[in-house]
C-alpha cells in the first residue's frame, strides 16, 4: 500500500509517474475520454480540519470524476467539538473502511501519524508548514507545460517561506528533477533550515528573480506567525511585492504563479496576478484536478 504523505521520500522515478499520469488526464479532460469509472465502488474520505478552497475542491471534482464517492468529513460539526481526541477520531472514521483518506492539518507530521493508523492510502492535502505534495505536483505539471522541461530552469519561490509547506514541496520536487531553485524573502522569512541544501537565499526582489523562469510568490501565513512578528502589508509591498516593475528582472517570457489565496496589493499587484502574458493562477487550479486524479488513480487502483 502506497501513501503520498510527502515530496521529499519519493523517487524521481515516482515524481515521473505522478506528473505522467497528470499529463495524461489534462489531455482526457481536454477530449472528454478516459475510464470514467476507474475508482468505481471506491470511497474517499476527505478530513480537513484547516480551511480550504482549492484543494478540497479539486480533490472532490478528482474523484467524481473517476467515479469514487466522496465523503467530506467536517471538522466544525464532529464530535472534535466534545473533545473526543484525535486519534480516537480517526480510529473511528477508519473503523468504517474508506479507501482511501485525504487529510489536511496544522499540525507537524499529522498525515504521517494517520497513516500509520489506518490501512488505507493517505494522502497529504498540506500540513503544517512540512508538506504539500500534490500541490508541488500541479505547480510542476503547470510549469512543464509552459516550458517543457524541469530541468535548467531558475525557480524563484518569494515570500513567507519559513511557514510555507509549498516552499517546501516545491523545493524537493524541483531540486529533484534539475531545477534551480532559490528562496527571495526579507530575513525574517528564511526558514532556519533550508529543506534542500545549498538553496541560494536573496533578501531583495530584484536580485532573487533575476534571470529567472518561473517567479512564484507566497502568501504571509498571519495564522502560522506570532502576532508581534506580522509585518505590516503596505511596507512588505513596498518591498516585496510583486510588480510589473521588479518583473523586468526576470526573463522575458518568465510566468508568475501563486497557490492561492493571494493577498492583492501584499505579495503580488493585482494587475501583475490578472495579466494572462504572466500569471499561470488559473492554470495552476486547473491543474489541481488531473494531478489529484492521477494520485487517487495510482495509488487506489492497485
Ligand atoms: C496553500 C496551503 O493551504 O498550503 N494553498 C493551497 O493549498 N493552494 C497556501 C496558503 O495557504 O497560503
């Protein structure tokens, strides 16, 4: 039994059979042909217990779209609320046999410990700020089908990465398949350990997305943060967001792309984020649904 809890563990191998497969079925959901019926009989069992909007989404249309059911436990209406712990939680829902369970929690390592209570595959929707490795999978799928390749390509990932699970993700996933990536954020937002060694580290804008491919900005994640250390929007705009001006330092056929939620007017302009030349946003959540198909594919129809 396979799980996808992280980027990190796998193979590049691997890495190559998820963005495969997602390769395959963006073209399938181009041309409306593919096995509709894959995860027939199937049940997958979403637990969010942070929010989302994207992820459980595209998770969901995944899914239906292979056919599985999909149960969408809610974290707000269970029995958390009458202090049942956690791991009693999860017995209990595993107790009722689901197939397979995506999971995303504030926690450290939470889908790591699940996974070693259920005996179904889990899959990691983002936790902490560890991992989030189907995210990294659609951002690579979303690159790759701008420029081709992986390989050789300067990544810049800008922002809050030291609470960024998809810094991380995207740092083993495209460290792993020859890019080069690098970190641009003011000091406060290095993370203490870089997760791949030897990531090239920028603290201004213009210097860090210089000659880059792919600029890639990240949200300030307030929740993860002290409120005392929240900087202030307009000054980290200032000199951190991303404008059409600071763009000029990367390639000329560079793209911008952002997870979501963005914050207009903090990380990134509007005008930059709503300009098709650049920003690949829509793309990338488009993204989200064949990636996340070819992961419930994979590892559900063995
Ligand atoms: C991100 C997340 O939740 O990790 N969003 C996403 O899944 N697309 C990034 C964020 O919260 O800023």
């Amino acid at each position: 039994m396979e799980h996808l809890l992280g980027i990190k563990e796998l193979s590049v191998n691997r890495v190559k059979d998820f963005l495969d497969r997602a390769d395959y079925y963006t073209k399938a959901l181009q041309s409306g042909k593919w096995d509709k019926e894959k995860l027939k009989n199937k049940v997958v069992l979403t637990l969010f217990f942070e929010n989302s909007t994207r992820t459980v989404t595209s998770f969901n249309f995944a899914g239906l779209r292979l056919g599985a059911e999909m149960i969408n436990w809610n974290a707000e209406v269970s029995s958390l609320s009458k202090n049942e712990s956690f791991n009693d939680t999860i017995d209990t829902l595993g107790a009722m046999k689901p197939d397979a369970v995506v999971i995303r929690h504030k926690e450290y390592g939470a889908p790591i410990k699940v996974a070693e209570r259920l005996d179904c595959p889990v899959i990691n929707a983002g936790d902490s700020w560890r991992e989030h490795p189907t995210q990294a999978l659609l951002d690579a799928l979303t690159i790759m089908q701008e420029k081709g390749s992986l390989e050789g390509l300067n990544v810049a990932i800008c922002g809050d990465i030291s609470h960024s699970r998809v810094a991380n993700s995207n740092a083993y996933l495209l460290s792993k398949m020859g890019a080069n990536i690098r970190f641009v954020a003011p000091s406060f937002f290095k993370p203490e350990e870089m997760p791949v060694e030897g990531i090239p580290f920028y603290d201004t804008m213009e210097e860090g997305i210089k000659d880059c491919d792919v600029v890639m900005t990240l949200r300030i994640q307030k929740e993860r943060m002290q409120q005392s250390k929240i900087p202030d929007d307009n000054a980290y705009f200032k000199d951190y967001g991303l404008t059409y001006e600071r763009l000029k330092y990367a390639k000329p056929d560079a793209i911008v792309m952002h997870p979501g939620p963005m914050n207009r007017g903090v990380e990134i302009a509007g005008d930059v984020a709503d300009d098709p030349k650049y920003s690949r946003m829509t793309a990338q959540v488009a993204n989200g649904i064949p990636t996340r198909m070819a992961v419930l594919d994979l590892l559900l129809s063995k």
